[in-house]
C-alpha cells in the first residue's frame, strides 16, 4: 500500500510541468508589490507590535497621520530621520535609540550645536529636530519643525496666539508628527528599557490615550484615517485580490490534472492496476497540500519578514497561526476541487467551474455585507469567500488589536468587535470550522459520488447484476447478453462470446460498429446497461475488484501521463499491479517490452513528445506491465506503419501462451493473422464468430475470376458467356472497367471450358487481361457486414460524371470569398466557444467593477503647486504648559465619583499651575462636550491605571500642553505609581517642553510642493489588467490554430496570409474595443464621473492600444507551442512595463521600452489624466497662484497625448508589416530548413 502511494506520489509531482512551477513560486512574490509599498513609503506599520497595542503609548507614536497626508499631496515627504542635540552625554545614545524604537525611524543623527541643528534642518528634508539642555535643576526639551505646516502648506503653528476664532477639526500637532515625538520622550522618560532594540518591551500597567472633547463620527473617522496603516487601504484592497483571484491558479491546475486523468481513462487504469479511487484522492490531497504549503508558508513569510525599518503587511500576526489558516483555506479548496472534479466530464468546464466560484467569492465579498448572522454562515460554504472574510478579519485586527493568533484561534469571544459590522455575535474561529466541516462534506459527497456515479469509465456501486449463478465452463471471459446505449452511436445488442486461454481473440468491426463499447464492457470500464461479464467466473460489477486484478487495458485514445518518460510508464504500471519490485527482475521486465516494441531508443523521452505510434506500442506495453493473464486492446495497430503493424503482431503471438488477449480492429487482415477466434461486429450486433477457416466457408468459399476490358465495354457480353458454363455465378465491379465473378466451389469442374473459351475470344471481347484465384478474405468480410449490391457498373458511374470545374475564382470575387469564409471561422469559433467566452467577457466586467469600487473608496486630495508666497516664515517659541494661557485659563478632572475626592497626580498637576480646577462628571462629559471644549484647555480622565487626556479643538496647542504635561509625570517617575492613591509630589528637577519652529519658506526642499496628478490611475491598471486577460482569449486560439496545423491547411487551401491575418486582427479588435467601452462606461458609472472629452480620449487611448497589442501579440506568439502561454504573456508584460513607468523610469535609456504597446498606452493613457487634472485645477484662473496656468494649454484631451496616439499606430503598421514579412520570409525559411534536416 506504502509502495503503491509513494508511486502515485511521485507521478502527481511529475505531472506539474516548469511553467507551472514557476507559477507557483512567482505568486507568492506578487506579495513583494506590497512589501515595496510598505518600505516605499514614510509610514509604518507596527512591525514590533509592543510599544503600539500592549505599550502605555498605544496609537500615540504613530507617524502615519503626517506622511499618510503628505503621500497624498506632497511630492517629496521627509526623510523618517530625526536630529538630536543633546548636553546630557548620559543619556543622548539611550534616547536616540528609543526614539528610533518608539517612532520607527530610520535613523536619529546626533549634531553638536543648536546652531548645526538649525541649519541642518534648513538644508535637509527632516522630518524634524530636538534640542535637549540640562542641568541640576531641569530639562529644557526644545522640538523643531518648519514654520510652515507640510500637512497644510497655507497654515503656520501661530505660536503667538493660544485661542482660535472657529473650532478646528482636525490637529497639526498630530497631523505633523509633533506630540509623537512628545510622547516618545515620555515612553523613553518612564521606561528606559524602549531603547533596546529587538526586546519584546514589558512595560507597567499604566495606558496612555489621548482625544478632543468632540469626538463625534466624523472627527472619529477622520482621526483613525490619518492614523491608519499608510498602505492599509492597499492591503485591504490588493491583498485580497492577489489571494483571492490569482492565487486560484494552483486549484484551476489541480481540477484540469485530475480532469484529464478521468477522461483519458487513465484513473480506470490504475484502478485496474490495483490502485483503486482511494488510493488517487488521498494521492492528489498529498501533493496538492504539500504544493500549497510551500506557496502558503512562502506567502506567509513575506508578509511577515520585517524587510524594511517600515515593518511588513501582517506583522503583529502570529506566523504559526497564519499558516494554519491558510493551510485550512487550500484543505477547503482542494476538497472543493476534487467534488468538481467528481460531478463534471469536461476540463475546460471544471477549470471554468472553479475560477467561477471563486471570483463568485471575491465579488461576494466587495460587495456584499450581510447582517444576518445566518446569512454569513450560509455563505461560508464558499470556502473562497469564508476565506477573503477571515483574511479581512485579520488586516483589521492588525490596526486594532494583536492581529490572529494562535489563542484568538480557540478563544471563544468576540476577538474582532471592530470589524462585525452590525454587532454580529460572530467568533473568527467560526470560519475556519465552518471552512473545514464544508471540506469534509464536500470529501464525503465526492467520494460517495464517485462510487455510485463514476462518469464514464467505472462500475457504480448502485448497479446490480443480473447473472445466475454460474457452472463450471472452461472459457476465462465471459460475456452474455450485453446492451449499451451509446450516445450518438450504434448501440450494442444482445452481445455475447466467450474467450479463452492461449488464443487471441478478435473483435471486428467498421467503424461505430461497438468494438470499442465491447471492450469496455468486458474491462468495466464502462459496462452495459445490461447482461453480466465474468473474468475469471467473478462477476465484473459485483466483484469489481478481483475480476479485474489480472486484467490488462490498452484504451484506443492511448492515455498516457505526459510528463512521464517510456520507462517511467512502465516502472509506474509494473509497481501498481506489484510486478518485479527491485533489481534484476524488474530491469528484464522493462527491456524485455522495450526490445520487443522497439522502444528502446525513446525510453527516456516523455510521453507528450512521442510520435503517435511510439504512444501506441507504450500503451501496449503498458497494458503487460505487471504481467496480467487477461490482456484488453482496442484497436492497438492504429496510426502504425506497415512494419511496425508486423512488430506488434509478432509481439502478441508471442505473448499469448497462457494469456486470453483480446484485440479490437477494422483491418481484416491484422484478424486473419492473428486470431485464433474471430467475431464480427455490424451495427452492435455479432453477425459472426469462429475461426477465420469458418468464416471463409461461410462468406464466399470458392473462386473469382477477373476480366479487364479495354476502353469499349463488352461487359454484357462476357457475363453471358461465364453464366453459360456457371449459372450459380454473380458479377461485381469494384474498379473502373472491371469486372469479377465469385464462382462458388461446387462448380470449379466448369472452369476449366470456360477459360479457354475465353482465351479463345480475349481480342474479340477487347479484355487486357483474365485473373483467377481463391476468394480473398476481406470480400469474406464486405460480403458479412454489407448487404447486397444493387449492381451497377463503375465504368458507367465514371463515364457519367461530369470534368471537374476548372473556372476558378479569381481577383475580388475570391478575395470576397475568402473574406467571407474567414468571417464564418470567427463567428464559428466564437459560437463554439461561446461557453467559454460569453462568462469569461462577463467574469472581467463583473471582477473590473468590483474592485473599481474600491478605487471608489480611496481618498482624492486636490494636488496643485501654491506659489502664493515665497518670503521666510519665523514664529516665536511656544511653552507647552498650562502656564502659558494666563491666570484665566480652566482643566478639568472627569470622575465617577464625588467632587470633593481628588487623584493624587491631579493634585501634583494642580502643584505646578495656576490654572483653575474642575471636576465634571463622566456622564455630564458625554452630555456637554461642545461647551467644555470651550471653556477647559484639557481634561483628565484617570480610570485606576488608565490615563485619558482630552483637549480642546477651539484652544491652540492643547493637544501638545496634554502629552508634555504626561511627560512631566515621566520624568518625575509617578506615572507608575499612578495605580495606586498615594500622594505624588512632582520634585523639583522637572522638564519643560517647547514648540520652537525654524525659519522657513513654503517651497523648499523640507516643506510641501503641492503638485498636480492622476487619481486613476490604479483604476486604469486595472483595466488594462482586464484587457491583458482577455486579449489572452484570442492569442491562445492563434497558437491553437499554428500547433493543430489548421493555419497551414487553410494556406494551402489558397488563403492569402495578409487576409488570414487582417481578418483575425479586425474580429479581436472588434470584441476588445466592446470590452474596453464597456469597461470605461463602468468606471465612470462606479467612480460618479461626468461624461466628458476626456471619457473619449481615454476610449480613443483604449482603441489604440488593443489595436496596437494584437499584431504584437501575434507575432510574439509564434515563438510558442502552448496555449497556456497566450495566457500569460499578456499579463506578464503589463506588470513588467507598469514597474519602470510607476518608477518614472527616464526616457534616455529606457525609451525603448515604447516599442512595447502596453508601455506607451500607459503613457497616453496618463498624459490624458494629468492634463484632465491640470485643466481642472487652471479652469477659469489667471492669478498664476498655481504653477503652469499660464502656460496651460486649454486643449481637449483627445490630443494631449498625440506623441503616444502616433507612437500606437505606427506600432501597429509596423508590427502586422512585420508579421507579413515573417510569413512570406522567415518562416517559410525555418519549414524548408526543418524539412531538409
């Protein structure tokens, strides 16, 4: 059992060709687009998960909020590097680590003067600076940023006022990374050990968290989209995607390879050879799990490897617990799989099949958000949607909480509040139960079905058969009254025979005539609808397994493992059945079929590079493998040359003692030779069985006697003569001016007077010549399964039938002609495929607009260049402390219980300031929060070792007095004390921090240049994307056409190359550019886009480009034989030339990459958005506040792109003229080369 698993093993790892492999390793690479965004941008994730989620700190060192915004309008973001002057040599190498630590910096670079700070900062594009002096008696922490704002190129940090007019909705020093750094310091002040780095950090209990006093939906909304993950939205968006759509390649591949297996009758073989359904499903769950496992802990990996300062995608995720849900995720898809592969026939369908379901999926999945706990359930039959859920689940958790783990696997709360949307009582450990009990019922029914309903080739374990029991009879098969119904062909009836050992028997037969039913019946393979078969006196239906453990299949379409060798074959087959298991006796058992097939020479070659007769003697060879005692062959000599036909009849006779072979064949001559037994199948029904000396005497035993005329028929005359002598006699005429007698035997004493007599008259009768003989065997054969003739003579049919046509089409009648033929080649191929190709259009529309509602979603920020002002901007130094409002200013402590009980750090607060105390209640909070945001600078919240700061949004800097005020506590080591009721006084050594910023202009290197882009286009990657695919469609049905040799035949045929090819270059234009209208009309519909010139030139850009690909594609398709790679050259090239083109790669070295279609439709296709987006941005302005106004061409759109629109045609001249250059040069020169090699 061991031994027949480990075979199979092997052969399932030998099916999966390079391409596939290759395929396989590169999806999980796809991953690295999204790790290059992370390391690309200025934003982190939280790579060590400590200081953000179980940290005092949590979301407050996030820098997010800064460069999330100045990815969006800024065309340089700083530097994530941060500069330090420090006069406290005992601590500035601690600090600057855990400010690198706490911040994620890339660096912190020590200076050493104030002087050297200011400048560096001036020159260089920082994201900030610090300046650190002590002494005995305090610490002067002095934080530099640029004047002006880089979230808010148009605001400065107005450090001269304390009270703003309107109440501000969001805060600048978030939005600029300011308090950050504050709160840094207060993590590095309370705990030194942050400065450690690669430390899981253990801090104390003590959390810090800090909001406005109006934190209604919409400042909420705003507040976590400028702390997000800066490619949060990507990863939500990409991520799925990726393993949701293309990583559906590996389970497409398995349902085709299994597919194929079943309907090649590959799987009966194995079956017959001792390896039962059992043993093929565990094998392919085997190495389907093994393949996947390597794509999943690949993927998994790079997700997670910290590759950049920045973190990875899912970092706070456990490893272990993220494989494992993948790993349920590909037992669940196999599993789906193999039900598919039990329910369908047909490999386009179930690779069809599977795509569908799980594009279904991912559609179900953007669009869908049930409410109804049931409804998700329901849904999670889906394994492909159950999985985009939980995979969204845990993108979420990993900006909320600690990402998947493996406690959060088997815990039994509610571990992802945030991400159920209507407050399902919903677990996550829900999806991957209910993901693995659809995986087990999907393995249960297929198994079931595939023992009870086996498709074509197989014996349901539902069938009853009707044989008695039986007596003692010498013969090893037998088969009685066998009926099948065939569709759309003969059926067979009433058939019945038995075999023996030591002979061949042979089943005769024309074509459609049941040969090939007959002999799956008694292999049971396909057995009747009726009758019983027994192999061995066991019964073929009721004891399946042991009547057909000595049987040997050679199925007439020759079902071979292409990616196994000769040998291979026979090694694979030989173990199956438990032949010769090693050494000596296994290697003679191989050479001897080898030599005796004259397959020796081609024993290391693979299967799908044989000649059609070299795969014939293997299967044969197969079918001995193992050395069975009852060998099967359907028609086993076809497609052979006469001499290899001689070989395998030499082969068989020699192998027929102590064997019942039974042959399939039309060649009357192959059963003459070789059967010892010969039955005649006409119509379904046996006409004839016994040996050939029997069928002689019973069809047309005797002689025929021959006469060929001259050019003047005397026929009539000759029949008289011959029916003179031999009156039982009767004429036939198979050749032109022939004709022949069968003289029966009892007449032979007549043939003698009647030869001379014919000699006598031979020049008067006009006869060439006078043959005799006995009666061939194949007249004995026509003579059986045809009926009589009508009796007509050939000359007469040749001399009425009329000269062949020789007015042939010439000029514009034959060039419509063929037009018109190649019209309906189209139209044929299309409607063939039309169950293919109709979903496949509708698959891409419905996936394009799918995820066009994400692109939806994102934000889109005016960009412009602001020239408005260009003089330095300089701001005095601002105290961050409640000192700083005066004596009129108010803070609030929030408590649930009385007014009079104080915390002990509100009274150490209350040491330092001047400012009035309250104390409001937590409900009262909720209820007036627009009025205390007037009236107090901050409130305190203190919940035991909870410490929640709120600020006001109408007073200025509050938010920063809020986290210095926190690290006044650091520095005075009370914040971990903050558990307990003690009373804390604040020594007298304490810190003090200011908001000092540099002079600085608007629009220099460290501040924000506003600029003009296009926002869509991701969206116009996408529908490329889709055009790639489809394009794919029409590329592969080129390379089918070239492989099968149907495009030489129509050139032969006469077909002009420039119309064979102009025609398929104007039907594939004609369906792409539907496509791509489609397309544009659903993204302006999804995105609320106005109809304007600017939808036409993007639809003349699209036009173009298809134009432009297809003659492309075509002739780079002529280096392939495959049709997978028509497929996926396409999609390869869009992802090679969108790198260096997103890269802003310079047009000097790489301007050849124009030559490339899709490179240059990029091009146009984003000249057209950013003029779009200048005019805009220009429309009706002459005060020159945006850069280039004045020089804007207000032009349409349609021609903002004319150098690339020139650029498309030419390519599209050039390519076809190439193309019909190939044809007519190249090409024809490689087949005369072949030929003459």
């Amino acid at each position: 059992m061991a031994l027949k698993c480990l075979t199979i093993l092997c052969k399932n790892f030998k099916t999966y060709t390079r391409i596939d492999i290759i395929i396989y390793l590169l999806l999980p690479m796809l991953m690295l687009h999204l790790v290059w965004m992370r390391c690309r941008q200025n934003g982190e994730n939280p790579s060590h998960c400590f200081i953000r989620s179980d940290g005092m700190l949590g979301n407050n060192v996030k820098l997010n909020s800064l460069y999330n915004t100045m990815e969006s309008v800024a065309e340089m973001s700083p530097e994530k590097v941060l500069l330090l002057y420090s006069n406290e040599d005992s601590i500035t190498a601690s600090l600057a680590s855990a400010l690198k630590n706490a911040l994620k910096l890339r660096n912190v670079l020590e200076v050493e003067s104030e002087s050297d700070l200011e400048e560096k900062l001036f020159n260089g594009n920082y994201l900030g600076g610090i300046g650190w002096k002590s002494n005995k008696d305090y610490r002067n922490v002095t934080i530099r940023f640029p004047s002006t704002l880089r979230s808010a190129p148009i605001e400065v940090w107005e450090t001269d006022k304390i009270k703003s007019e309107t109440i501000e909705t969001t805060s600048y020093y978030k939005n600029e990374g300011f308090v950050q750094i504050i709160y840094a310091i207060t993590a590095f002040l309370n705990n030194k050990d942050i400065s450690k780095v690669a430390q899981v950090y253990k801090d104390s209990k003590v959390r810090i968290l800090s909001r406005p006093f109006i934190f209604d939906k919409a400042n909420k909304k705003d507040f976590y989209e400028k702390l997000q993950d800066p490619i949060k939205e990507l990863g939500e968006n990409v991520l799925p995607f990726y393993l949701g759509i293309l990583y559906i390649y590996p389970f497409v591949r398995l349902v085709m390879y299994m597919q194929t297996e079943k309907t090649k009758q590959l799987n009966d073989l194995m079956n017959i050879a001792g390896a039962n359904r059992f043993f093929h499903y565990l094998c392919w769950f085997v190495s389907s799990l093994i393949v996947l496992s390597v794509i999943n802990v690949l993927t998994v990996f790079v997700l997670k490897a910290p590759i950049c300062n920045n973190g990875n995608i899912l970092n706070c995720s456990s490893f272990t617990a993220l494989l494992l849900f993948f790993s349920i995720w590909s037992v669940s898809g196999i599993c789906f799989c193999f039900l598919l592969n039990s329910l369908l026939q047909k490999v386009i369908l179930s690779a069809f099949v599977v795509a569908f379901f799980c594009i279904l999926g991912y559609l179900l999945y953007i669009f869908l958000k049930p409410t109804v706990l049931i409804l998700r359930y329901v849904l999670y039959i889906l394994f492909q949607y159950a999985f985009l859920v939980g995979l969204g689940e845990i993108i979420h958790s990993e900006a909320e909480s600690d990402g998947l783990r493996m406690n959060s696997i088997t815990h039994t709360g509610n571990l992802f509040k945030a991400s159920n949307e209507g407050n399902l009582p919903h677990n996550f450990v829900d999806i991957p139960i209910i993901m693995l009990i659809v995986a087990a019922a999907s393995l249960i029914l297929c198994l079931f079905i595939e023992l009870c309903f086996p498709g074509r080739y197989g014996v349901s374990k539902l069938r009853t058969s009707h044989s008695k029991k039986g007596y003692d009879h010498p013969a090893v098969v037998q088969a009685h009254m066998i009926n099948k119904w065939q569709k759309n062909k003969m059926p067979l009836k009433n058939f019945t025979m038995n075999m023996y050992d030591d002979q061949i028997t042979t089943i005769l037969g024309l074509s459609d005539s049941g040969k090939s039913a007959a002999a799956n019946s008694i292999s049971g393979s396909s057995p009747g609808n009726s009758g019983w078969v027994k192999v061995d006196d066991y019964d073929i239906i009721k004891r399946h397994s042991a009547a057909r453990s000595s049987l040997g299949l050679s199925p007439q379409h020759r079902p071979l493992f292409g990616s196994l060798t000769v040998k291979e074959h026979l090694d694979f087959f030989s173990s199956l059945r438990g032949g010769p298991k090693r050494g000596v006796s296994k290697k003679r058992s191989t050479q001897k079929y080898l030599k005796a097939l004259d397959l020796d020479n081609v024993a290391s070659v693979k299967a799908r590079n044989l000649s059609d007769s070299d795969r014939k003697r293997l299967s044969v060879a197969c079918a001995f493998c193992g050395d069975p005692r009852i060998i099967i062959l359907d028609e086993p000599t076809e497609g052979l040359e006469p001499s290899e036909r001689r070989l395998m009849w030499d082969f068989l006779q020699s192998e027929k003692r102590c064997r019942t072979i039974i042959v399939t064949t039309y060649h009357i001559e192959e059963a003459d030779f070789l059967a010892d037994r010969v039955a005649i199948l006409c119509d379904g029904q046996i006409i004839f069985n016994g040996t050939s000396v029997f069928l002689r005497n019973s069809y047309g035993s005797g002689y025929q006697l021959v006469c060929s005329q001259g050019q003047i028929s005397v026929e009539p005359i000759i029949t008289n003569m011959v029916l003179k002598h031999i009156p039982d006699t009767s004429s036939s005429g198979d050749r032109p001016c022939e004709v022949s007698y069968n003289i029966p035997q009892t007449s032979c004493r007549s043939i003698v007077p009647l030869l001379r007599e014919l000699e006598g008259s031979e020049h008067s009768y006009n006869m060439e010549a006078i043959q005799i003989g006995t009666t061939p065997i194949i007249e004995k054969f026509v003579n059986a399964t045809t009926p009589a003739c009508n009796g007509f003579s050939k000359c007469n049919l040749m001399s009425n039938t009329s000269a062949p046509d020789e007015c042939l089409l010439r000029g514009c009648r034959l060039c419509c002609n063929q037009w018109k033929a190649m019209c309906l080649k189209k139209v044929y191929h299309t409607k063939h495929n039309c169950l293919f190709f109709f979903p496949l259009l509708l698959t891409l529309l419905m996936a394009a607009a799918g995820l066009l509602t994400r692109f939806k979603s994102l934000p889109v920020p005016l960009k412009y260049r602001d020239e408005n002002s260009r003089n330095f901007v300089s701001q005095e130094p601002f105290l961050l402390d409640l000192k700083s409002y005066g004596s009129n200013c108010s803070y609030a402590f929030v408590t649930k219980k009385s007014e009079k009980e104080r915390h002990s750090l509100v009274s150490a607060l209350q040491q330092k300031s001047s400012c009035h105390l309250d104390y409001i209640r937590e409900e009262d909070l909720n209820k007036n929060r627009e009025s205390y945001n007037e009236k107090y600078i901050l409130a305190l919240q203190i919940n035991k070792c909870e410490i929640l700061t709120y600020y006001s949004t109408k007073w200025l800097h509050s938010e920063a007095v809020c986290a210095a005020i926190m690290g006044k506590f650091a520095n005075a080591d009370v914040l971990n004390r903050a558990c307990t009721d003690e009373k804390i006084e604040i020594p007298k050594k304490s810190i003090d921090f200011y908001n000092h910023p540099y002079r600085s202009i608007q629009y220099n290197v460290n501040s924000t240049v506003l600029q003009v882009e296009c926002f869509e286009s991701g969206a116009f990657y996408l529908l490329f994307l889709v055009l790639s695919i489809f394009s794919g469609f029409f590329a592969a049905s080129i390379i089918r056409e070239r492989v099968i040799g149907f495009k030489l035949l129509q050139q032969v045929e006469g077909l002009n190359m420039a119309t064979f090819w102009l025609s398929h270059l104007l039907w594939d234009w004609m369906w792409l550019s539907i496509l791509s209208i489609l397309l544009l009309i659903i993204m302006y519909l999804i995105m609320d886009k106005e109809f304007n010139d600017e939808t036409v030139g993007y639809a003349y850009a699209l036009i173009l480009f298809n134009l432009a690909q297809l003659p492309f594609l075509y002739l780079l398709m002529q280096l392939f034989k495959r049709k997978i790679f028509g497929w996926i050259i396409p999609i390869l090239l869009l992802f090679l030339m969108a790198i260096p083109f997103v890269l802003a790669a310079p047009d000097v070295p790489f301007g050849v990459f124009y030559l490339v279609p899709i490179y240059t439709a990029i091009a146009l296709v984003h000249s057209i958005c950013i003029h779009k987006s200048s005019y805009e941005v220009c429309k009706g302005r002459n005060d020159k506040r945006y850069g280039g106004c004045e020089t804007h061409p207000h032009t349409t759109c349609i021609w903002a792109g004319l150098p690339y629109i020139v650029i498309l045609i030419v390519l599209a001249m050039l390519y076809f003229l190439l193309l019909l250059l190939y044809e007519k040069g190249l090409g024809k020169n490689k087949r005369l080369s072949k030929q003459r090699i």
